[in-house]
C-alpha cells in the first residue's frame, strides 16, 4: 500500500540530489537509510454493533449459545495488549440497544466498560441515537475516548462540539489518522430523535478528511470508522464497497450496520486502483476484528498478503 | 533558485532523511478476526465493577413470567411471533384499552430476537423488543389502505432476509401470484370508500421503515402504552390464568401460485 507513491517520491529526490551532488553524497544518504531501517508493527483491534451485549449470550440462545460478550472481548483485548506494544482498539458504531442493560442504564455501562478496555475511538450507529440527542449527551460524561463524526453536522444541536471530525493516534514514530462515517439517519431513527442533525455526503466527507489526515497531517495510515453497512442488493446504496470504490487516501474501513462476520479483511480497489481494506466483526461482541499492519523505511517495499487464518467454519454471511 | 540549492547540498540532505522520517509505509499485514466464544473468560479484566449492575439487572430481569409452549419466530409472508405479538396488541387496544380499532401491523425488524419455548423470563421480552416503542392508533384512508396492502405485498414476496414479512393482525391477505387477490379487514371485505383505525407503533408511525402510508395518516390515539409492556402484561396476565403462551400460523397473509 502506498508502495508508487513512495517510490515515486524516491526517485524525484534522487533525481535533485543526484543531479547537483557527488555519488558520494549519494551513498552516504544510502548508509543512513539502511542503518536508520525499522519496523513498527500496529495491531488494529475492533468491533461493532455490540448492542449492549455486556455479557455472553445466554447458553440457550439458538444462534449463539453462550458466545460473545464485551466482558469476554475484554479479556482478548487485555491478552493482546501484554504480547503487542502498540495496540490501537476501535469501535464502528450501534453501542446502544439490545439488552436490559441499556434498558435500564441508558448506556451507562457500555461507555463506562468500553473506557476501561480503552477504547481509542468509536463513531455513532443509528441505534445509538435511540434515546435521543439528549441520550447520547446524558452517557458522555461515562466515554473516556472520542466520539468521531465526520459527516454528521451538529452544530445545530445540543450535541455541537462534543464530537470530533478526525483524530490522529500516534503509536512510536507512526501517525494513524482516524475520521468516522455514519448512515443517513432519515427513514431509519425518527427525527424526534435527531433533531437538527445534519447529513453530509458520506463519499464527499471521507474524501475531504481522508485527504486532510493524508496528506496534510502526513498519517501512515488512514483509518475510516463506517456505520454505512458493507454491502447492499440496493448497488446505489451507501456501503463500505461503495465508499471504498468512490474514494482515495483510505487505507481502511471498519465497517458496522449490516452484522456482517468476516473472517479476515477482505481487499477492495478504491477510486485510483489502490488497494484498500474492509473489515467487519459480526455483532453483539461476537467477534474482535484484528488486523497487524507492519510499517517499515527499507527499499524493498512488497504488500505481502498473508492469508492464513485458523478457522475451521466458513463464518462469512450477514 | 537552482543555484541556491546548489550551494547547500546538506541542508537538502536533512530536508530529505526529515521527510524520509514521515512517510512510513505499510510494507505488510495480516488480517484475522477473532471469535469471541467460551474459550474467553467472562472475568472482567477491566477495573470496572460490574456487580451492582448485574445486581440490579437480575432483579428485574430474572423473574419468570410465563412458559411458552413452542418456540416462536418470525416469518415470511407469516410468522408465529409476529402473529403473537400482532394478536396480542390488537387486543390489548380493544379489549384493554377500549380503544376502537380494526387491525394491527408491526415490523419484523422490530423483534430482535425469537421467543423460545419454555421458561419465559421478563428480560427475554426486553430482548425481543428492546425499544421504548408506544402503541399508537391512526386512522388510513382507501388510498392510504392501498399502499399499505402493496406495502405487505412487496415484504410477503421475499423471504430469505431477516426483514421480509409483515406481521398482522385482524387483516388476511390473498396473493396470487404478484397480484393482490382477496383483502378482509377483520370479516368483511376490504372497502376502498371506509376509512380503517390501525394499531401501529409510534416509530412505524412516523415512517420508520419505509412506511410512508403512515405519514400524512390521522392520529387517533397515543395509547401511552409501550408495546413491549403490553407484551409483558398479556404474558403476565395469562400466567395468572394459568395460560402458557402459544400462538400459530393461520394463513392471514397467503402467497400463492
């Protein structure tokens, strides 16, 4: 990923440096490069759609007998965060709903839960506007990470600052930039609920922010937290492949909404050709999406697609 | 300009191993998802104490208000939860709440999960219908009738997703093949120049999941009754007749070649 752009970049320095200096000069630059030659590895955990499922499902659920839970996810979570120094834990969205526990807490110990997993970041669901603006307003004091709503416009509502557009986590020398895309709300919640939301263009949105934290903000790696859905019998209607295919400067998409279990990433080609990432983690804590990107400053640069998994079952259906 | 750079070849040297600095590459990845199963321990790693919570949960949820004789989900162009649930809130309106009313109709996206057979606690209803949604009446006209009966068409034709079907009550549709044959409100035919009173709920109301028929529809009744209460009242109400639940297809909505 990103692999012409580097290259690219390379060759017009050397071409500069190449065309005023000694070679010398040249391959002292090349001996400090090699020496200065590291990788970084990032682990990228997360999930969606938990939907208030704080504890496994009951043992005679027919689904899901006894599976998933938050608290279970959280005990993963502390697994991997003692073997991998730099852990990065995000959510897609649809916190809210599904259990008693939200019933009668109003998100209360969702929030509180996922701030002692320490969550990095989550974006907004539709679901989770089910108590309203206020709802939502009354359970942040309880989130210690951020909300990240890039295309939902607040401005006009008692939400108005207490989101953010973009956010950048930066883990040793790497900067991973954060935006969040949420689902049109129309149709789907009742405008009681949403008020004087705004929705703005989820492909124009992500193209701005994923440009801005690219580019402007020089990110490794660009991260979209989608609630759109991954994909829909309806081609027009916006999903993650969609998003994916109208859109540049994305690295990946993590994706909530449609409960799609995936069994690993899957590689989509975004608006110029380049590769990009998709992931989703089922629902209700079922599942901990994971991806372990490897950055590195040495010449040979090759995207090394390394499929093996250890499932026995083929997991991947809505 | 050119000659400038020229005479600070190291200066260009920093500038470039700088810019070197910020353009990390992914070079590779690896990608697999984890199942969250019961190989994971439920022990709560974080410092949060969840005790009270489940204290206060068990409480309210734990109890046992009835038990049901078969498993009910729902279905497509018909199931039985839908039919139970569509029955029991219709009755509830009428006999209840003495609100004067010809049929029901409801989402299956609403039910978020089945109701099994056997013991039925309070927080199983809470499952299967986890949102604060108030039963309301509304009165539709002939037009608006017509576009709710193609509305169940269209949603009783498909049956593999999770959202096909509309469950009803107190209406019986005929479908030959794509086309409408044969409309009952209640026991007479349906009749385009009455006007009908539907028990709904507020967020269908409103147009939630596309059914625009209920937008410009006159409102009768806010019954200020949650469905999901009126669910547990009648559950609670036949215990205490020593009723289990039970409910069954009847061929309300039929599709047919």
């Amino acid at each position: 990923m990103g692999e012409l752009e580097y290259q690219n970049r390379r060759n017009f320095i050397f071409k500069i440096v190449g065309g005023f200096t000694a070679l010398l000069t040249l391959s002292s630059f090349r001996l400090l490069k090699q020496k200065k030659t590291k990788t970084t590895k990032i682990t990228i955990l997360h999930t969606n759609d938990m939907h208030s499922h704080i504890d496994p499902f009951d043992v005679n659920d027919k689904n899901h007998p006894n599976k998933g839970g938050m608290v279970r996810v959280a005990s993963l979570v502390n697994e991997i965060r003692k073997k991998e120094e730099y852990v990065i834990l995000l959510d897609a969205g649809d916190i809210f709903q599904g259990t008693p526990y939200f019933n009668i807490f109003k998100g209360e110990v969702e929030y509180k839960l996922m701030s002692a997993m320490q969550y990095d970041a989550s974006t907004l669901g539709n679901h989770d506007f089910d108590n309203g603006l206020e709802g939502i307003k009354n359970m942040l004091p309880y989130a210690k990470f951020p909300f990240v709503c890039s295309n939902y416009d607040f401005s006009a509502t008692i939400l108005n600052n207490q989101t953010i557009k973009y956010k950048i986590i930066k883990k040793g020398n790497i900067k991973v930039g954060i935006f969040g895309i949420g689902i049109k709300l129309e149709g789907l919640v009742t405008k009681d609920l949403y008020h004087q939301t705004k929705y703005l263009d989820p492909y124009v949105t992500a193209n701005h922010y994923a440009k801005l934290l690219k580019e402007k903000e020089k990110c490794s790696i660009v991260i979209c937290l989608s609630h759109l859905g991954y994909n829909y019998e309806e081609a027009e209607k916006a999903s993650d492949i969609n998003l994916a295919e109208k859109t540049k400067n994305i690295d990946l998409i993590i994706g909530g909404h449609t409960h799609t279990f995936l069994e690993q990433a899957v590689v989509h080609k975004n608006l110029i050709g380049k590769e990009i990432l998709i992931n989703q983690a089922g629902w209700g804590a079922l599942n901990l999406g994971r991806l372990d990107f490897y950055f590195t400053k040495k010449n040979s640069q090759r995207i090394d697609l390394d499929a093996s998994t250890n499932y026995t079952k083929n997991y991947a259906k809505i | 300009m050119k000659n400038n750079l020229n005479t600070n070849p190291l200066l260009l040297l920093i500038i470039t191993l700088l810019s070197c600095n910020s353009t990390n590459k992914v070079t590779s990845y690896n990608s697999s998802n984890h199942l969250i199963d019961k190989n994971l321990s439920t022990v709560n790693y974080s410092e949060l104490d969840l005790s009270d919570y489940r204290l206060e949960m068990s409480n309210q949820m734990n109890e046992i208000i009835n038990v049901s004789a078969i498993e009910m989900e729902t279905g497509s162009p018909e199931g039985v939860l839908g039919n139970f649930i569509c029955d029991l809130s219709l009755f509830t309106c009428i006999s209840i709440l003495d609100i004067p009313s010809d049929f029901c109709i409801l989402n299956n996206g609403g039910f978020r999960t089945s109701l099994p057979k056997g013991r039925v606690s309070k927080g199983k209803i809470f499952e299967i219908m986890p949102f604060d949604n108030e039963l309301v009446v509304l009165e539709l006209n002939g037009e608006q009738m017509i576009d709710l009966i193609n509305y169940i068409k269209e949603k009783s034709l498909i049956n593999h997703s999770r959202k096909a079907g509309v469950p009803v009550s107190g209406i019986r549709i005929s479908i030959v093949g794509n086309e409408i044959s044969r409309v009952f409100i209640g026991i007479e035919e349906f009749d385009t120049t009455k006007t009908y009173k539907v028990v709904t709920t507020d967020y269908l109301a409103k147009g939630g999941d596309n059914m625009t028929f209920f937008k410009n529809a006159k409102k009768i009744s806010s019954t200020g009754l949650l469905l999901r209460d009126a669910i547990i009242n009648y559950i609670e109400n036949l215990s205490n007749q020593n009723i289990k639940l039970n409910a069954q297809l009847d061929g309300r909505i039929r599709v047919s070649e």
